[in-house]
C-alpha cells in the first residue's frame, strides 16, 4: 500500500520537529538544531 505523499510530508515534518525541539532540550544549543536542519534541506 502506498502512502499519501502528504500525509509523508506532514508525518517527516513533525519528526523533524520533534528531532529539533529533542535537540534542543538535550544540548541547550538552537545553533546545533538549526545547522542540523540546514545539513538535512
């Protein structure tokens, strides 16, 4: 069964900001966040 692409992107766009806020938490540094988020685009 194929997924909706939509449905992908909004489930990969969650994850990415559960990934980002996680990373934030754990380090106490946005920058690591934002340079991961840039590494990955």
């Amino acid at each position: 069964m194929c997924a909706d692409p939509i449905m992908v992107w909004l489930v990969d766009d969650r994850l990415l900001s559960i990934a980002c806020i996680w990373s934030i938490t754990v380090t106490k540094r946005w920058e690591s966040c934002f340079l991961w988020l840039v590494e990955n685009i």
